[in-house]
C-alpha cells in the first residue's frame, strides 16, 4: 500500500475511533452526575442502567464482527453511523431510568463496540506494511480524541444543558462517520471465488485460524482477558471519575482534566507499542499494561490535588494505551486476517461485557465501604494475576493446512 492511501486511511480510521466517544465511558462520565440529578436516580442505579446497556450491547459485537467479514467496513461503517447519531438524539429526550438503559444499550453497542471494532478491523485487514504503526497511529488518534472528549462535553453541558448536548453529540456522529465511511474499503471477496484470487492471497487465507480454532489457544485468552480487565477497571475508573477523584480533593473540573495526563501517556505508549508491536511478543505489553493498572490502582490512597493526581492519570493512561496498540496486532499476528473480523468480534464483546462490570462492581464497594479508594486497591489483584498467566501463555501453533 502506497503513502498516501495509508496516511489516508489511518487517518480516517484515526478520527471515526475519536466518534466512539459518545459511546466510550470517558464521554459518559461526564453526564453521570447531571443524570442522577435530573432523572433522580442512585449512582448504583444509574450503574446498574449502565451495566445493562453494556452487557446487551456487547452480545451484538459477533455479528458485527461477521458482517465485516461479509460485507467489508464501508458498508457496516456507514450503517452503525445512522444508527448511532439516530440513538444519541433519542437520548436527548428520556426520562426514565428505562429509557436511559436503552440509550446505553444503543451508544455502547454502536459507539465502545462496533464503530471502533469496524475502524481497527479495516486498517488490520488493509494494510500489510507497517501495520502495527498502522494501528497504533490509528489507536493514538481515537486515544487523543477519546481522553480530550470529556473536558469539551463538560463545558457544553454546562453551557447548554444534557439534552442539548446530546443532540449535538448526534449531530457530530452524522456529519462525520458517514463520510469518512466511504473511504473504507469495501467487501472482500468471498471463498468460494478463491480460484481468481492471487497464490499470496490463498496462502494468507490458508495461514488464517478460524473463530473456533482460535478460542481453543491460551494466547487468545490471554490477550481477551488483558482486554477484559483493563476494560472493567478502567471504565469503573472513568465512569465514577468525577465523584471518586473529587473525594480525593479536586473540583469538578479538575476531576475531568485528569483524561489529560492520561491521554499523554496513552498516545505514547500506543505509538511506541505499534512501533515495536511487530518484533516483539504482544507477551510483554500484556505485562507490562497489567502490572502498570495495578500501579495505578494502588496508587489512589495517596493521591490528591496536584502532582499525585498527575502521575494517577499517566499511569493509568499508558496501561490502556499499551493494549490499544497491541489488540489488534497481536490477533492479526497470531491468527491472519482471513477472518479478523469474526476473532476480534468475539474478543470485543468479551471486553464490552466486563466494561459493564466496572462501574457497579465500584459502586457496589463504595456503598459497602463508603469510599472508592479501598474497593478499587482491592481490584489490582486482577491485573495481577493476568500478568503471571501472560508470562507462560504459549505462543499458538497448529499444523498447516493442506
């Protein structure tokens, strides 16, 4: 693939996983407190609409994993761009803690899932050169975009109310998924016209796992389970940010530029891990993301306003910014790209369902305990021990196909 249709790419890829941010819990976090207010709901309630939003939301990512299989991203990109500006303007109107969890189940299945699932997936497929830059440039965008998302909205709800905000969230998503869909690529080829197609592109499919012989590998999950607790721990983290960092002493504003020092250290860490993701075992970013979310964890009964609350956000930053750039590649790496598509599906919805864990598992522990620091010190030993199975996972083999 040529420079140009490359940076072309990546860069659209790059600005569509920035539009998940109406569905990704950093652009969430921020309307938490105004919807405990306004709909006058708990914060385990409004947990618990979010937990059933996220667990239906992510039984969906298989099929769209396969439909990107069949009919290639541009088409399924510019279907969950209706659909997902459809649902945020509908959220501008609820009431009710019901509609709300529809609305939830609607942003997390179209924007945490599969607008960044159909993103990630084209660039995989697509590019053959440098793919691991690839994908940890395209990463490094939406992490950017994503991690600034919160302190832009808190501005706009304040300026001019949620329902207002929603609407133009909606309108964000239309005016720029749908374009940026079209340069996409479209449907692959299916098997059965394998007899027109390239002796490289026989041996790529031929080299390709399929879903069921993937699952039965330990790397695979391994790798889901990295995605699976960095997703629960780090959406509790977020969804509860502005409350748990206030108990630590900073304001409201404060609270929502700690995505600040985290997307420092998430845009970096992406980078360099899709810099080096192609000659070093995905083994050690798991690792090192693992141990790195623990840290941070362990980190919160010491932190408060100034520099601690800093170095809280930029560890937390580069433990979800090692696995943004190392996902996709590594699954890419072990398994081919023949059927991408339908792998990281399953592996997306398993890192969907424990994002809806997080925020009621937390909320849960402050009402047990009355405050965030004890329950979320407790939760580091889930990355923990993730990162003692990565170091004897074995790397997946299988005889060749004849």
């Amino acid at each position: 693939m040529r420079w140009l249709p490359w940076a072309t790419l990546v860069a659209a890829a790059g600005v569509l996983s920035v539009m998940t941010a109406p569905g990704q819990t950093a652009g969430l976090s921020v309307f938490t407190d105004p919807l405990i207010s306004q709909l006058d709901i708990s914060r385990t309630g409004i947990s618990a609409s979010y937990f059933v939003g996220t667990i239906i939301g992510a039984a969906a990512q298989p099929f769209v994993g396969r439909a990107l299989d069949r009919f290639g991203a541009r088409s399924v990109t510019i279907a969950i761009g209706v659909l997902f500006a459809g649902v945020l303007f509908t959220l501008s109107f609820v009431g009710n803690i019901g509609e709300l969890t529809a609305g939830f189940i609607g942003v997390r299945m179209l924007g945490q899932g599969a607008l960044s699932l159909a993103a990630t997936t084209a660039v995989a497929r697509t590019i053959t050169r440098h793919r691991g830059l690839a994908l940890g440039v395209t990463s490094a965008i939406g992490s950017a975009g994503i991690s600034l998302a919160p302190v832009g909205l808190e501005r706009l709800i304040s300026a001019v109310g949620i329902e207002a905000a929603w609407r133009w969230e909606a309108l964000a998503v239309a005016a720029v998924v749908i374009p940026l869909a079209l340069i996409l690529p479209g449907r692959s080829r299916p098997a059965h016209q394998f007899e027109e197609l390239s002796t490289a592109q026989i041996v790529i499919h031929r080299e390709s796992w399929m879903l069921r012989e993937a699952v039965r590998t330990g790397m695979f999950w391994v790798i889901a389970a990295s995605l699976a607790v960095s997703g629960m721990l780090s959406t509790a983290l977020a969804f509860h940010q502005i409350a748990l960092l206030r108990e630590r002493g900073l304001t409201p504003f404060e609270a929502a530029a700690n995505f600040l020092p985290q997307t420092v250290t998430g845009i970096a860490a992406t980078l360099l891990v899709g810099v080096f993701i192609d000659r070093v075992s995905p083994k050690l970013f798991v690792v090192f993301s693992m141990l790195t979310l623990a840290g941070s964890l362990l980190l919160l009964p010491v932190v408060s306003a100034g520099w601690t609350a800093v170095l809280y956000g930029l560890a937390l930053g580069a433990a979800s910014g090692s696995l943004r750039g190392m996902e996709a590649a590594a699954y890419v790496r072990y398994y081919g790209t023949a059927h991408i598509g339908s792998i990281r599906g399953f592996a997306t919805a398993i890192g969907l369902a424990s994002t809806a864990l997080g925020p009621i598992a937390l909320s849960v522990g402050v009402d047990i305990t009355g405050s965030f620091t004890g329950p979320a010190v407790t939760f580091a030993i889930l990355p923990l021990a993730v990162a003692i199975l990565a170091v004897f996972v074995r790397t997946p083999r299988r005889h060749a196909v004849n």
